[in-house]
C-alpha cells in the first residue's frame, strides 16, 4: 500500500499558479463566448416571437373588425 501511494506522488505533477491562471483564463475566454452567442440566439428568439404576436393580432382583428 505504501509503494502504491509513493508511486502515486511521484508521478503526479504540482500545479502552479501560472498554470491556475492559464486554465482560470481559458475558462473565461470559454463562458465569454458561450455568452455572445446565447446572447444572439436570444436576440432571434425575441424576433420571432415579436412576429408570431403580430400575426396572432393581425388574426384576431381579422376576424372580428
């Protein structure tokens, strides 16, 4: 059991703190762009649902003016 951990700690590799920061940045670079297009896809969905109550109202006053 004892050689099974030493093993362990010999071959893992320490982390540094640039190295927390390089991932901590990708990690940002990844949510910023996942924002702009959640973002974008929103901005359509708004669109579409602006023009499907238009048509719904243009329906509507169809039928009863």
């Amino acid at each position: 059991m004892s050689s099974a951990f030493r093993d362990a700690i010999t071959d893992s590799a320490l982390v540094t703190k640039i190295d927390l920061d390089l991932a901590v940045a990708e990690i940002k670079t990844d949510f910023g762009k996942l924002d702009a297009r959640v973002t974008g896809e929103l901005a359509l969905v708004k669109w579409m649902l602006a023009v499907l109550l238009a048509l719904a109202v243009a329906n509507f006053a169809k039928q009863f003016f």
